[in-house]
C-alpha cells in the first residue's frame, strides 16, 4: 500500500535517477541513455511547485500558463496581448504589445548604447516618425516623413511648426536670427523684404 498522497510503486521524497529503469508506454518519467538524467516521456501536469537544482532542457513548445509560449519551432518567446516583458528591481523598464501597438515604459530615462564608438544607431520605419508629447500627443516635436508623405523634415516649437525642409531646400516659419555670416541666395517670402543690417 501506498502513504496518502503518493503513487502506488513511486515513492515519496528524493528520486534516484540510477533506480529508474526503462519502464512500458504507460511511464512518464525514465532516465537518458547515459542513466546520469531523468527525463519526461509524455506530458506532465505538476499541480504545485518543481524545485530543480541543476540545468533544465526543453526540446519542445513550453507554454507558461496560456499568455507565454517558448515556441521551439520558430525559436522565440512569444507574448500574448498585453503580457509584459518588465525587468529592473522595481519592474521599472516594461515592454509589451497592447493589441495595436508596441509599448516601451520607463519612470526615468532610457539610453541606447552601442558597445562601440563606430557603431551607428538606426531608426527605420517603412512610415513617418514622429516626436510628441506622450502626455499631449497635438504638441508634436519634430517628424520624419517617407516618400508617401512627401520626404520632409519638420520641426516644431510649443506645437507650432518653426521649420521644414522641401525638395527646393528648406523653409522657416517666423523669424531667423543669424549670428554668423549667410553665403548664398536669400529669396524672401509673399509680401516679405530681404535686407541687411549694417
């Protein structure tokens, strides 16, 4: 007979790996070729908790709990909606997929480095980028449009846009205050005079 809780012929406690023995169909637990490792033959539900002390292998899917899989297939980590990736004592720095965007979360500043001064960093995007405020997102800082949106750059002050560039060169909204020389041609604006202070 077998203690409450237990098995009939698997006992309780510390497993020997050296005392399992290649079993039927029906064993879910037999050790590798070697007979140094105990390896699972079929899936296994453990209700509470597995405490492993040396190295664990997966040779299979692995899904932890429905909204994380480790896919083996495809070699990736794969987050359901809105299942974060949070890292730093005080789960300060989160990323995660909210279903219709990504979403990078940090209290304080966030540095990208390279791990080499001739390194270049790169942001790409097949659109526009843009620079706003995340609190109010009409207050735009700076874009970056593709050819769809006519390949320009425009920068902005409070909101309001101060400069842009075009195919013929660039354009300034307001005024511009020069403190070195201009070289070139200066073409006012409708219903504006160029001049020169002396």
């Amino acid at each position: 007979s077998s203690a409450p809780g237990t098995t009939p012929g698997i006992p309780s406690g510390t497993v020997n790996v050296n005392a399992i023995r290649p079993g039927s169909a029906r064993q879910v637990i037999q050790t590798n070729a070697a007979g140094t490792e105990a390896e699972w033959t079929s899936n296994v539900d453990l209700p509470g908790t597995l405490d492993v002390t040396g190295n664990v292998t997966f040779d299979a899917d692995v899904d932890f709990g429905g909204d994380l899989l480790w896919d083996a297939s495809a070699n990736s980590l794969k987050f359901n909606d809105n299942i974060k990736a949070i890292f730093g004592d005080g789960n300060d720095f989160q990323m995660y997929w909210d279903g219709t965007k990504g979403i990078i979360e940090s209290p304080s500043d966030i540095h990208i480095r390279t791990t080499s001064w001739a390194t270049d960093i790169y942001i790409e995007s097949d659109s526009s980028i843009i620079f706003r405020d995340q609190n109010d997102p009409s207050e735009v800082f700076a874009t970056f449009n593709d050819d769809s949106a006519g390949s320009h750059v425009e920068l902005y002050y409070g909101g309001s846009k101060k400069f842009e560039t075009d195919a013929a060169g660039c354009n300034v909204i307001g005024d511009l205050d020069v403190s070195g020389n201009i070289n070139g041609i200066i073409t006012p604006g409708p219903g504006k005079g160029a001049y020169w202070p002396y």
